[in-house]
C-alpha cells in the first residue's frame, strides 16, 4: 500500500490459496456492485486520526466496486460517488489472486491526501460450498467485525509538504 502527495492510494491484495476450492466472481466491467461482501471481495476502511468517521470500500475480482461512508460506527451517511471510481486489476494463476486497486483519496476530502489516516483491512472468502472466512490484519472480540474501532490499525502518518 501506499499514498502518494498527489492523493493516490495505491492498494495490492494477495491471496494465496488453491483458488480451485474457492469461488471467485467472473470478471465483468468494471461498476459499482451491491453486497459484494456477501462473496469473495477483499475491503479497506479509512478514518482520519481526528474524526470518528469513516469509509468503506469493497473491491470485488469481479470488477466491481461499493464505496460507503459512516458517521460513526455503523451510522451511514451520503456518499456522492462522482469520481470515486477506482482503477481495479486481477491477475490470477491457480494458486494465486491479486488485485491491485488505485483511488483518488481527493474525492474522499482534501485532508485524507495529507492527515494521518488509520486504515482497517480486510477479505471476504467464498468457499466453493458457499461457506464465508473472513480476514483482517485485526479482529475485536467475538465474532468478526470490520466496522470495529479495533480492527483500524494500519497507520498512515501525515504527508508535510
């Protein structure tokens, strides 16, 4: 991962698995999807250090995409996609998926290009009988909850110019 000063933020999943015990969405044009997490899709929170709110992204192998912003935990709010678009490309062998997402943080706000930002992230497995892992560099306790304070613990510090 990394964000560049131009507003960039750079992301490549990799899944390493016998992809042929999975199930993996075809891929189609790329598009904003709905409950892709219900399906192998991998996913980012951002919130900036000095605010409780935050967003969510879900990236599907698919091609598509959803993007949600939140108030706090769990309060939803408006979200405009103008421009949000995400760049998204796969490449897969049959032991390995990875997937490479770019996105403007300027569509976001001015300041995820430069605050600290703390980040969550995290994968939804399909399993080919329909069965769902999930996985994230931090679980809280209990079942699993990517929405949780808990699981933002990759820090971006703040770009000075």
């Amino acid at each position: 991962m990394s964000r560049l000063q131009s507003g960039a933020l750079t992301i490549t999943y990799a899944l390493d698995a016998d992809l042929d015990r999975l199930r993996i969405p075809q891929s189609r044009l790329p598009r904003i999807g709905h409950r892709l997490w219900q399906h192998t899709c991998f996913e980012i929170f951002i919130r900036r250090k000095d605010i409780p709110a935050y967003h969510e992204f879900n990236f599907s192998p698919s091609g598509e995409w959803a993007a949600y912003t939140f108030e706090r935990y769990r309060e939803a709010a408006a979200l405009g996609h103008d421009g949000l678009t995400p760049s998204i490309a796969v490449r897969s062998t049959a032991k390995k998926l990875e997937l490479d997402v770019a996105m403007d943080l300027r569509r976001l706000s001015s300041q995820h290009t430069t605050h600290a930002l703390t980040l969550a992230i995290s994968a939804v497995i399909e399993a080919r009988d329909g069965s769902l892992s999930y996985w994230a560099l931090e679980h809280p306790p209990g079942k699993p909850d990517f929405h949780h304070s808990d699981a933002f613990v990759l820090e971006l510090d703040e770009i000075r110019n």
